[in-house]
C-alpha cells in the first residue's frame, strides 16, 4: 500500500510553504506537519534548542497520540521535506495545554506532563534528490505546456525550450554547487560562522536564554555546569528586567523574570551538591 505522505509534495497549491520548510522554516515545517497530522488530531509546535528540533506533539487523548504511529508518521514527513540544516530531533508529546510561550521550558519543569519523548536522527537527503527536487520545482514555476495543451504548435516548441534552457543553466548551477560542497566535505567542513541575532527585543532574548538554559539542565552533572546555568538563568532574568513598564508583555516579564531567578538558584544549589568533575 502506498504512503499517505507519497504524493503531498505534487500539490502545487502547497508549493511556496514546501519550499520554504525545505529550507528549514520553522513555522513552514509546523504547517506542514499540522496539515498532515490534522487526521489523528495532532497540533505541533517547533523551536531550535541545543542544536536539534525540539518538537512538541499535542492532542485531545492519549489515544492520538501513539509512540509508535506518532513516531512513524512524523519521521516520514519530515523525512521527505528533509529540512536544510536539521536532522537531530526531539519529539515530545502531551495531552492538549493552553498554549504557552515557554512550552518548552514547562515540560523541562515540569516531564510528568509528558506522556513520552523521542529523540530521533533523521536520514540524510541524497542530494541527487535535493537537485531533482529543484529542477522539477523550476520547471513548475515555467508552467510547462503538457501533451493536452491547448497552445498553437508554435508557441508550445518555444515554450517547451525556454523551460529546456533554463532547466539546463539550472542544472549546471546546481550540479557546481554540488560539487563545491564536495570538495569541502573531502578535506573537512569548516567551522559554522554563528549567526548574529537580529533581534535587539530583551523579552525576545530572554526567552531564548531561557530555553537553551532549560535544555542545559537535561543534561548538567558537573559543579561548572551547573553554574553556568546558574548564570544563563540570571542572565536570562535580567533582560526580562530590561522590558519597559509600557510593554504588553510587562506583567509577563516580571513574572518570568521571578521565576528565572529562582532557576537560577535552584541552579547555584545543584552546583553545590555536583562534583567538581566527573569520574
């Protein structure tokens, strides 16, 4: 029996947000799976923590959420979008919450919450497949005549080899690019640049700050660890501080900028009790 994921990608009303999930759109990789996960009443939610997409699964039963279908069905969807830049994913699901800006801090709070997690590793995408996936992409966006169209003889041969060379130059451009990447891999790939962040909102920030301090805490043993989340946590607090008392999100602030603080010492009391290095 074919996938019930096999054809999706055809559809060319669906195209542009694809597109943009092929090239590792957070919210455009969430539609998606939303769209296709609509039948088991599953809504999803998505930031990049630690490295990996932390990936949040909800529904209305436990029902809904089997490990193994859920596991399944999102591996393959996002499988074939194979989104630039991401192949480590954490899965996480739970029964149906009010929505939360720090719903990952919450289930790092408080994984009773959680009815189960996975992480994952998705297969890397061959990049014949990346290629193809761009041509035919292309050749989409030239509106090809088809063997029924309706056009004079003449204009559909001019047609069809406008679309034929820029197929062509396509590939070339491609295929170099390939080949470029190629020669990188052969003698080692060169350190990421990190991207500056382009935001200057202090909310902003402290919630990121605070999500990557909440993943940190998975995974901290040493004293060291401990307190440089301690830090990140106190960090996180004082750019929350920084929110001014006509922001909307003031009352928010305040109160997220509380609970940080008291992370942070929670934090500070776990690096008192951790060795100094581990074994």
């Amino acid at each position: 029996m074919p996938s019930q994921d096999q054809d999706w990608t055809s559809d060319n009303g669906f195209d542009d947000v694809y597109r943009q999930a092929c090239g590792g759109s957070i919210a455009a990789i969430v539609q998606i799976l939303n769209q296709k996960l609509a039948s088991d009443q599953i809504r999803t939610r998505a930031i990049i923590a630690g490295g990996s997409l932390q990936l949040l699964c909800e529904a209305p039963t436990a029902e809904n959420l089997d490990r193994d279908h859920t596991v399944e069905r999102v591996r393959a969807i996002l499988e074939q979008v194979a989104p630039r830049g991401i192949r480590k994913v954490t899965l996480y699901a739970r029964l149906v919450q009010e929505q939360q800006l720090l719903w990952l801090e919450a289930i790092q709070r408080e994984p009773e919450d959680l009815l189960w997690s996975e992480p994952m590793t998705l297969k890397r995408s061959h990049w014949f497949r990346w290629v193809f996936r761009n041509l035919t992409s292309r050749q989409r966006d030239l509106n090809l005549p088809t063997l029924g169209s309706t056009l004079p003889a003449k204009a559909a041969r001019t047609q069809f080899w406008v679309g034929a060379a820029g197929g062509a130059i396509l590939s070339v451009f491609l295929l170099g690019l390939v080949a470029w990447n190629l020669k990188w891999i052969t003698i080692g790939n060169p350190p990421a640049t990190p991207i500056a962040s382009t935001t200057n909102d202090p909310f902003v920030k402290a919630v990121r700050l605070a999500e990557t301090a909440a993943l940190g805490g998975q995974t901290a043993k040493t004293r060291q660890q401990w307190l440089e989340l301690a830090t990140q946590w106190q960090a996180a607090a004082d750019l929350m501080e920084q929110v001014t008392p006509d922001d909307r999100r003031a009352a928010t602030a305040r109160d997220r900028a509380q609970r940080y603080r008291q992370n942070s010492q929670q934090a500070r009391q776990q690096a008192e009790l951790a060795p100094a290095a581990l074994p």
